[in-house]
C-alpha cells in the first residue's frame, strides 16, 4: 500500500507497489514501525525508487497514508516537472509528492519534517528546502474526508496525531524562516516520556551511526535513564513531568506546552522530528528498538539487521553463592492488565519461598504478606543496585524489564499477557526467556479492563507453576543451582 | 523444520459450485456465502488449475491441504490425484481426513476390518504426497470408532502392513486424554459444529418460542446455534496446555446453514454482515496458535490447521473471494510471515525443559501454595 514511480529522462515511468512486511522481508516490503512519521516511508519509497531508476530525473511518490497504487499515481504526474510539486485532494490533504531526485536524495532529513496531511504547510516546506516555489496540483473530485483514528492499513493517525504533525511542521518552517543557518541546524527525536520507549531508542541510536539525528528530547526526570544507557544522541532535557496515564493531558496539548518549556533558544537551534506511535505499534511483529533503528534511518531491509539476529546488547549474572537462591521481581506494570494477578502473586511467591528462595519485589507492599521483601525503586541506579543483588529478575512487559535485560544483560524471566513479546522481549537463551499464553486476542490494546472478561487482569499470564519451572531451569542453566545444591 | 501449517480442503469442485450457487438462505441471519474472485471456479483434476491453487497456497506459507477420504461401496477416495501430483517434499504435502460418522459400511462391525484395509489403502496411494513423509490421518468423530481401541490398531496394523513408515493417527477431540490411551497420537480441536467451545449467545425465552411456534418470529433462534467469534475462539486457546497434545484448528468464520436446510445449523459469524470477516481478530489467532504449537510441542510434531481453503459452503474459505477480496487471504499470510519470523529470529537457543515429573511436583506446590494463601485460583 506504498507507491511510487520514477520519471526518466526520456518521458518513460518506472513503477514501484510495496507493502508492509511482516517478518518475510520480501522485496516488495518495507519495514512495519510504528515509531516514525508517515513522511519516514516517502523516503523509504524513494530510496527504493531510486535504486530501480538510479537515472530517474523525479520521483512522484504516493502519500503514504493513502492506499495508492502505482496507477493511480500515474494519472496525477504533474504537467510542471521544474519544481517540486504535491498533488493534493479536494480540502488541501497530499495525496502525492512529485520530488525533484537531487531533494530525495541529499534532503532525507527536511523531507522527514513533512507533514504528510497538510499540503500547505508541505507546500512551504519544499519550498524553503529546495530554495524554490513548490506547487500544488488539486484533485477537485477527491475529498479525503475525516482520516479515521486507525486505518486498516495499520495506520494510527486521528485528527490529534495529524496536529502534531502540523505543529512539528509549523517548528521547523518558524526556524528556517528565523535562522539563517538552518540547514546545519540538528534533528531532535520527540519522544520524551515513556521511559522504555527512551530506552528502546538509545539502544537503536547505538546501532544506527549516521541516521537523521543528532538529539532526542527526554523529560529530565529520565537523565538517570540516559546516563545508565547512554547513546549518541544528545539529550535535550524537557522540564516537564511525564505524560499522565490517565489521559488526562493529551499528547498534543503536551506537545504544545513541551515547545513553549523547551523556550525559544532551544526550539529555533533544532528541528523536532515526532517519534510518537503514528502506526499501531503492537501489529507490526518487529522488536521496538528495531522500530526505532527504522526511524533513525536504517532501511531495515534484511532479518539480519534485526535486533534478534544478533548477540544481546550486554549479558551479565550475579557473582552471589548459589543457595539461596534471590530473586527480583517486577510484577506491576504500568497497565492494570499488565500486572500479574495478585492471587497468581501470591501462589508464585509462597511456592518459590517454600522452595527456600529469597524474594524481593519492586513496588508491591501488598506481597509482603506472602514472604517477599518489598522495595520501592524510582530511578535506574536503584534497580540496578537491587538486580545486581539477585540472581534472577522476573518482570511484566514494562521498563524495569527492558533495562534489566537489553541494558544489564541480567537473566530475566519476563511476564507478558496482553502485548507482544515480540515488541520488547530478547532473544530466547538459557539466560532470558520470555513467558504467555496463547489467547487469541493477544494483543488486545486494552489497558484497565478485560475487552473479553470485563476483568481488571489478563488471563494471558503464564500459570505460577510454569513461572517456577522457568526460574529453576534458568537458575540450573545459568548459576548450576538444583533444589538439592 | 517449523510448524507446520495444513488447510482443510475439499476436493469436490466443480461440483460443489453448483451447490454454493444454488444455496439459500432460509433465514435473514444467515450470512451470505461467499463466492470465488482470482482463482475462479476451478475443477480439482485439471492440472493447470491446481497449479495456480497450490501456488498461491504455498505463497501465503501453507505447507499442505487435508483431503477427505470418503467412502465409497467399493473403498474410499480422496479426489487429490491431481493435487499429489503437485506435491513436493519438504515444499507442499497432503494429509487426510476420515467422518467416520459418516462411513455408512463402517457402521457395519463386520464389514471393519475390510473396510480399515481399504481406507489405508487409499492413504498409501498417495503416500509420496504426504506432508515430510508422514501419512496423517484424522479421524472426525471418533466416538463412532464403535470400539475405539480395537479400530486404532486395525488401522495401525494396516498401515504398518502396507509399509507406512510414520503413520500418524489424529482424532477430533478437544481433550487429548481421551483418546490418546486409545491408540491415537494425538487429538486436534474439533471443528466449530462439533465443538460449541463457549455457550451460544441465543438463548430463546419461553416468549420466543411461543411467537416462533405463531408464526412470528424467525425459527432459526430455536433450531441454530449462534455464537460470538471473540469468544469462541478464546474460549479454545484458554489454559490450552491443560489440555494436553491437542493441535490447533483456526478459522476466520463458519456457518453451516446450507448443510442444515431443516434448521440445525451452526453460525459463528466474525464480524458485521456489511463489513466481512474481521481479519484482525483471525489473524491473531493464527498468528498467536503457530507459536503456541511451537512452544508445546517438539519438532517434527508442530501443527497447526487452518478450516478451511475452500470449505465455502461453511463460509470458512480463506481463498480470496467477491466479498472480502484477498483481505482474509492476506491475513492468514501476514499472521503466518509474522508468527514464522518470531519463531526464526527468537527461539535459536532454547533451553530443554524440565521433565513432566518435576513440573507436576512444582503444580502441586503452586497448588498448595493457593490453599495455603487461602485464594481460590
């Protein structure tokens, strides 16, 4: 559902039709992530287009919103070819980009600021990188009409998503417009407050030298996260506090006011690229820094590129006597259906303890009762401290388990329910395995309640007895440990 | 080797065309059938035509079709002679299913022993076209076994007599344990008309009937069965291990109506009437039952089946169709690309399990450990 064509010199037209791939990497197929404006696939079609034409003069390149074929493009080429030009729906919505290739191929970094849903703002962008007027071509007949919150094509990008983009766009025209030097002027990933996110997009950034950006806004509060995991992007601290989960600010309404915070000086010394979810992050079967290396630039083209066909990021293991055996768990995740069921809790911790294991659990005081140690930990240098004391550290789908993992490299047993572990677990080893069920509806997208039960748990939780079978095979694997040693 | 995945298919078109054209509705709940758009109206023994189907099969990643063996005075046949044909090892391959039930001269306890000859018969014919080698057998409703034991090793000591090295014997149970003390190897959830894995959600009150009966109201709340797609197929992969050696059976939809044109049917509709299949919800769960079946079960024994290609008089077919395009076809090939990818890129290094002993010790230890916490689990 990504077109393009090339234009060559000789008035011939070369055709380009790709799909987003799940996991077979065709060479019809582009990479699924989800972490990226939609303008990041326009430069991954024109990349590809200009590796089929490599002496295409342009490049007319579908919006990759739209499901467009390569046809129907062919009917819209622009009669004016001098200048870059966006053929546009009914009401002002792109339905293409018709790009000189000298802009495809040396601009990436401006085209990725395209809105992608509003072609005026796009119209002033081309204009001020090509250092030209740029066109707009209408298409009376078509109206695009509402762009619904999700598309079948695995879009997410309701009207609030679609003004972000706008206000990332509107930025970057107010800073070309101001600052002379613009072009030298750095990239600054937008993804400041989920703290796994930030993780997954250190770890890409390592793996991706040479990618669109220079920064990475964060909310200060996570310069911890940063320094326990640092990566070539430079921070540029938010004073804000994180994004409430109760969907009480919006995401737009914060980014507004993360722009206004960040203060003139810094928001005319950057261009901010949105890093937000713009497709359904949970279809796509791809490993979130994976995702993210997409976003950073790397075309994704071939399994080998993926975070699973390589080694971990770190490995590491207590240095602590066999007997007994200690344990860390995380057991509340940010979701309520994220954590794992109290009564689930309950029998897992008397079981282990009845097995003469020490227990710890981070943020649960609720299960001391059943004879763990409760502790509490709201910075990186604490978890680490309380990791780097147990020999094995069992977690939901949440950030202490991707820090402990992809960061320490400390064998983990993880707990997923309601989302993929493909999204965020590690490669299968005697020193990580990753525990769920096989409900059909995982994942579902839910966060409070059960769209099946009504419940506020998952019944997509590995049964406790099955989390002890994990923990004592990891724990003969790694450490030697028997129940008898 | 990976899982392996196998869709229903059935061997009788063109003649079945003419049935799915001439089928209606008796009821404005029925779901329309569907009708066949790229690969036509294609007749099962021409070459050429299977070609195209088995091609686009295999694209789509599935490793084979299960052909009915049906039964006949004479013996039992499968109508798959042109589809072995196309048969690769290691590529694409057959497997076979027996209704028993539905074996008239079976009924007949004498006739047994003949008649368990004639079916192996049948399956060694195309025994060069059989998934990795191994002849595969389902049997749908085994209860009509008679004595089940004694027929699962007629039919093992046909097999074994006619040089099937590999013989794999599958029942339609939701239960393993039922039947695999009986000579099976292992069970396969059954189909959705055999198997209502969660309650129908029509439940005609006495008012219904009374207005049914007058007249009033459509009949087929009385005589059909309607269930939620979301639940039934959740209430099939719940605590699934607890089951025991049991391979998946997944489906986009299934409405029997014009099998049952007397009432009787069975309707599990997935998704609105004007909006077709939900592709979401189905392809999740293929996606999510490939990697169940390749965490429980060891290689060479990784199943998963897919009811059905082109089961369109059951609204079942996953080929691309009229209605829905190549949408259901493109999801069972985006769930089974995705599902295929996890298992490649994340489960290399796999540590061995703990033996059944050990976990039935640490069961019992959870177990005790609820009651000790006085929670009800």
């Amino acid at each position: 559902m990504l077109a393009g064509l090339a234009l060559l010199s000789d008035g011939r037209q070369q055709r380009l039709a790709l799909r987003f791939g799940a996991g077979a990497f065709r060479d019809d197929e582009v990479f699924d992530s989800a972490n990226c404006p939609p303008a990041r696939y326009l430069i991954e079609v024109g990349r590809r287009l200009l590796e089929m034409a490599p002496n295409a003069r342009r490049l007319m390149i579908a919006n990759p919103l739209l499901p467009i074929s390569p046809e129907q493009l062919a009917g819209w080429v622009p009669p004016v070819l001098a200048v870059p030009v966006i053929v546009s729906d009914a009401k002002g919505f792109p339905l293409a980009y018709c790009l000189p290739r000298w802009m495809v191929e040396e601009e990436e970094r401006f085209l990725l600021l395209l809105s992608t849903c509003d072609a005026g703002l796009d119209q002033r962008l081309l204009g001020l990188v090509g250092g030209c007027e740029a066109g707009v071509v209408g298409v009376p007949k078509l109206d695009i009409g509402d762009f619904p919150i999700a598309t079948t094509t695995g879009w997410f990008m309701g009207r609030g998503r679609q003004e972000m983009l706008r206000t990332c766009t509107i930025a970057a025209l107010r800073t070309m417009q101001r600052r002379k030097v613009w072009r030298d002027l750095p990239l600054a990933a937008y993804l400041p407050y989920h703290a796994g996110s930030l993780l997954m997009l250190n770890l890409a950034a390592r793996q991706v030298p040479n990618g669109f950006f220079a920064k990475e806004v964060i909310c200060a509060s996570y310069r911890d996260i940063v320094e326990a995991c640092p990566s070539p992007l430079e921070p540029v601290p938010l004073r804000m506090p994180w994004l409430p989960r109760d969907n009480s600010v919006g995401e737009l309404e914060y980014l507004a006011h993360a722009l206004e915070r960040l203060g003139p000086e810094v928001r005319e010394s950057h261009f901010f690229g949105f890093l937000r979810y713009s497709r359904l992050y949970n279809r796509t079967p791809f490993h979130l820094v994976d995702q993210m290396k997409f976003a950073l630039g790397h075309s994704m083209r071939h399994e080998t590129d993926t975070v699973h066909g390589g080694q971990p990021f770190a490995r590491d293991k207590a240095d602590l006597p066999i007997r007994p055996l200690k344990l860390l768990f995380h057991l509340a995740g940010g979701w309520k259906l994220k954590s794992y069921r109290a009564d689930k809790a309950a029998a897992l911790l008397m079981a282990l303890k009845s097995l003469g294991c020490e227990l710890t659990v981070i943020d649960r005081p609720d299960l001391e009762r059943f004879g763990a140690r409760s502790v509490n930990s709201d910075d990186t240098a604490f978890l680490t401290a309380e990791v780097r004391a147990h020999h094995i550290f069992i977690g939901v789908d949440s950030f202490p388990h991707h820090f402990v993992r992809h960061s320490l490299g400390w064998p983990t047993v993880s707990l997923f329910a309601n989302t993929k572990p493909c999204n965020s677990d590690a490669r299968e080893n005697p020193d990580y395995r990753a525990l769920v069920g096989a409900l059909p509806c995982n994942p579902c997208g839910a966060e409070q309640h059960c769209p099946m039960t009504g419940r506020e748990d998952c019944e997509n939780f590995a049964q406790p007895h099955q989390v002890v079978a994990a923990i004592l095979d990891m724990a003969r694997a790694v450490y030697g440990f028997t129940e008898a040693s | 080797m990976t899982v392996r995945i196998l869709a229903f298919f059935d061997t009788a078109y063109p003649g079945n065309w003419s049935a799915l054209r001439q089928a209606r509705p008796q009821s404005r709940r029925y779901p329309a059938l569907n009708w066949p758009s790229s690969l036509g109206t294609y007749d099962t023994s021409q070459s050429e035509q299977m070609v195209s189907v088995v091609g686009l099969a295999a694209a789509a990643g599935i490793d084979g079709f299960v052909v009915d063996l049906t039964a006949t005075p004479e013996g039992y046949r499968s109508g798959a002679e042109t589809l072995a044909t196309l048969c690769r090892p290691g590529v694409f391959g057959l497997a076979f299913r027996w209704r028993c039930g539905r074996d008239a001269a079976w009924a007949d306890e004498q006739a047994r022993p003949a008649r368990a000859r004639l079916l192996i018969e049948a399956l060694a014919a195309h025994k060069s076209a059989c998934l990795d080698g191994r002849p595969t057998l389902i049997v749908e409703d085994p209860v009509a076994l008679g004595d089940i034991r004694q027929a699962t090793l007629a039919l093992r000591t046909e097999a074994a007599a006619a040089g099937l090295a590999g013989f794999r014997l599958l029942a339609s149970r939701a239960e393993a344990a039922e039947v695999t003390g009986l000579g099976f190897d292992a069970a396969i959830d059954p189909g959705p008309a055999d198997w209502g894995s969660c309650p129908p959600s029509n439940k005609p009150t006495g008012l219904d009937v009374l207005e049914i009966q007058a007249g009033l109201k459509d009949s087929v709340e009385l005589t059909d069965k309607f269930y939620p797609y979301q639940l039934f197929i959740f209430s099939r992969m719940i605590n699934r291990e607890a089951r025991g050696k049991v391979y998946p059976r997944v489906f986009p939809a299934y409405f029997d109506w014009a099998a049952h044109p007397e009432g009787g049917a069975t309707l599990l509709v997935n998704g609105d009437a004007d909006k077709g299949v939900d592709h979401y919800m189905f392809g999740l769960f293929v996606e999510n039952a490939i990697s169940w079946a390749d965490r429980n079960f060891v290689e060479g024994e990784k199943l998963v089946f897919v009811e059905s290609w082109n089961h369109w008089l059951e609204g079942s077919q996953i080929e691309p169709s009229v209605l829905d395009g190549d949408q259901v076809y493109q999801t069972v090939k985006d769930a089974i690309d995705k599902a295929r990818f996890m298992l490649r890129s994340r489960g290399a290094a796999k540590n061995d399990p703990l033996d059944e002993q050990t976990l039935q010790r640490l069961r019992q230890i959870c177990e005790a450990a609820y009651a000790a916490a006085g929670i009800k689990p």
